[in-house]
C-alpha cells in the first residue's frame, strides 16, 4: 500500500495522516497522534495556525509566482525583516535547506574570489554535521552513508570532530575559504556547540580572513526561544543557512548575509527559478508576525524548560531507558539507553510522533505554540513508553 510506483528512499511509517490542529496529527482512520517531531522542526506554528491559513489562501487567490524577473513586494519585506532582526543585511531565498546551504558555499567561495583569494575555497566542517542531501552539501555534511555511490565527492570540504576547535585551527591552510557548522547540531544528536567553542572560531575566523558560516535550518526561528540560536553566544555569523521553521510548513529557505559578504553574489552569478515566489513569502511573513510577536519567544522558553524538567523526572525512573536529556529550548534529545528505534516505535504505540537522530538520541520536536496541556501528555506518554519498554527489559525482553 505505501507507494509501489516511489522511489523507496524513505523508511515510513505505516500511517497516513488526514488533518492537523495545533499539536495534534488526526490519522485516516480517525487516531488522533501528539505530534513532536513537527515534520522535522518544521511546522514551527503547529498545524492548521490560523494566521498561517489566512496569509496562505488570500495569496493564493491573488498571486503564486512570477520568477524573479520582477520585483516581489513580499520577498523584499521578508528579506527587510530578517534582516532588522539578525546580524544579515540581504537575503537570498530558496526553495529548501539544502539549497540554502548551497547558496551559503558558492557565496562563501565567492567572496574569497572577489577579495583577490581565488585559492581559498575549502569549507571546514564538523562529525555530526548535516547539511542537506545535495552533492555539496553531503560532502559538506561528510556522512559516509550518505556519500557512499554517488561519485567522487565534491572537493573543498575537510571535517574535524565535533568541537573540536584545536583540530579546526591547525586545518587552515591558504586554500581554507570558511568555517561552517550549526549552533546545535539536529541530525547530529542535538549536540549544541559551547559558546566558548563559537567564540574561538569567530576569533580564528577574523584573524584568517575566512567566512563563519552557521546552518540554523534546524535549530533557527525561534526554536530555541530566541529568534536564532547564535544569539544565545553573543556570536555572529557572515553567513547562515535557514528553512524549516521559516516555511512553518511551506517548503522555503534563505541564505542570510552581511553586505559586504553579499557584495560578492552580482547580478547573474547565482539564481533559482521558485525560490521567494510570492506564495512562499506570504507564509513566510505571517510566521515572522507570530514569533516576533511581544513576549512569544519567552513562551517557548518557559514551555521548554517545562518539558525539560518533566523530561529529566523521567530519566530519573528510568535510566535503563532514557540517558540524559539534551538540547535546548523546543529542540529537546532523549539520550537512549537501549536503541532508539526501539524507544521511538514505544513512543509511537502511546501516539506520541518524534525523531530519531544521531549518537541514539530521540528527538522532540514540538510546535512552538505547543501548549502547557499537550506538554503534560507528552510527558505522560514518554513516562507510559518509558514504563512498558523497561517493564519488557527486566523480563528479558
Ligand atoms: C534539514 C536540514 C538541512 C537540509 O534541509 P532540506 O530542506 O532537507 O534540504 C540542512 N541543515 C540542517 C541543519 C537541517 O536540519
């Protein structure tokens, strides 16, 4: 039944989902599931917001695309904002992380290039990473899984281990171009740099003259309780990648930059046929409008270290199940005692949805408009997994 005629790339689930409200995914067969993995931190807004909704079916009835040939009033404003609220003068607007993190690469190289340093074009990164599933962007990321069949890998990418920030200084050579890494790493295992290990690379970077590139595709818009999770650092990036949570649920992206690093990008040298398309910025608009509202990212903040100290009363019951818990703000990761998939399956028979992620972790991934309610169901759900699973282990199973 789950799709003969598609490629078999994705390992679903046997369930099938009809509508969403808030917090809530209701199944075909009228099941309704809590859902935390918020199709991977996208539905940043929940499901069926509905200032979303609005902002979506009056641009519909208006106007979809029209290229970027001409001017999109709403992509300037969107770009305009993100802007006042960042460290980023310009923007650029894709249609998906990944091309985010594309644009972010060439426009790292080419800045070099333009400043009279053809030669510097390698891109560091860190074990852990993931970037997209591009041909740059998996050289980028440097998993062997996923480099494995596709041909030689795309030059210019050297990966040190996580936070590994004496390993990163004795790699810039002439041909190093940038830095670049996430501020909390998602598929990775939600393993969030220290500051102090930020604060080192922005200084290495400066006295290099190389690019510090941040991908908060995941952990960016608000997720952590503040707009961008550099901000807790103190440390800005030149360059950085965002998509998911922007979209809250419409697939979109944009590369942010300073102007002077945006300088390097003229007329002709990068493009894209959909990306900034007046749909997608309409969306993208009205998700600002609710995370810039007064007081909505002290919300997140108050609600995250609810599920964290809900969380870590759980571990305390069952440490034969759940390690630790890491992560911050709504971007929380259950270390695993026994195997993830194994958990993940348990969450999912108590209708709780997360996602499994690098180092045996789980992650919970809820709306950021997640209620206090649906955060004590979900706690109750993990505690119920949490109980059965270690029942089943100390009777041997
Ligand atoms: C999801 C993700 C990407 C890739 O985004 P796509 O929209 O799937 O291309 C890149 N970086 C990070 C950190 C991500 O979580």
């Amino acid at each position: 039944m789950s799709g003969s005629a598609l490629f078999e790339t994705f390992a679903r689930a046997p369930l099938a989902f009809e509508r969403g409200e808030g917090s809530w995914l209701i199944a075909e067969n009228g099941e309704r599931y809590l859902d935390f993995a918020g199709g991977i931190a996208v539905n940043s807004l929940g499901h069926g917001h509905p200032h979303l909704v609005q902002a979506l079916t009056e641009q519909a009835g208006k106007l979809w695309h029209v290229s970027n040939l001409y001017e999109i009033p709403g992509q300037s404003r969107l770009g305009e904002r993100l802007a006042a609220n960042s460290f980023a003068d310009r923007a650029f607007f894709t249609n998906s992380g990944a091309e985010a993190l594309e644009c972010a690469i060439k426009t790292a190289r080419r800045y070099q290039y333009k400043n009279g340093h053809p030669e510097r074009y390698r891109i560091i990164t860190f074990e852990g990473a993931f970037h997209g599933r591009t041909l740059a962007t998996i050289a980028a990321g440097g998993q062997a899984k996923y480099l494995e069949g596709f041909g030689p890998k795309v030059e210019g990418f050297d990966q040190i281990a996580f936070d590994d920030i004496d390993a990163a200084e004795k790699l810039i050579g002439p041909e190093t171009a940038a830095i670049l890494l996430e501020p909390v790493q998602g598929e990775g295992g939600i393993r969030p740099f220290p500051t102090a290990s930020l604060k080192r690379l922005r200084e290495l970077c400066d006295k290099h003259g190389l690019l510090l590139i941040f991908d908060e595709v995941q952990c960016g818009v608000g997720r952590t309780g503040k707009l961008f999770a550099y901000e807790w650092s103190g440390v800005s990036p030149d360059l950085m990648a965002i998509a998911k949570g922007i979209g809250g649920g419409f697939p979109m992206g944009a590369c942010l930059a300073t102007d002077e690093v945006a300088s390097a990008m003229t007329a002709g040298v990068h493009g894209t046929t959909f990306g900034g398309n007046p749909l997608a910025m309409a969306v993208g608009n009205a998700v600002l409008d609710v995370v810039l509202e007064d007081g909505f990212l002290e919300e997140v903040s108050r609600k995250a270290l609810l599920m964290k100290q809900g969380l870590a009363a759980i571990v305390d019951e069952y440490p034969d199940v759940i390690a630790e818990i890491r992560g911050t703000g709504l971007m929380l990761g259950l270390k695993c005692t026994m195997p993830n998939t194994k958990v993940n399956m348990a969450l999912r028979d108590q209708k709780l949805l997360a996602v499994p992620a690098g180092e045996n972790v789980i992650r919970l991934l809820p709306p950021l408009t997640t209620s206090d309610a649906d955060i004590q169901e979900a706690l109750e759900r993990i505690r119920a997994g949490a109980a059965s699973l270690s029942k089943a282990a100390a009777n041997g199973g």
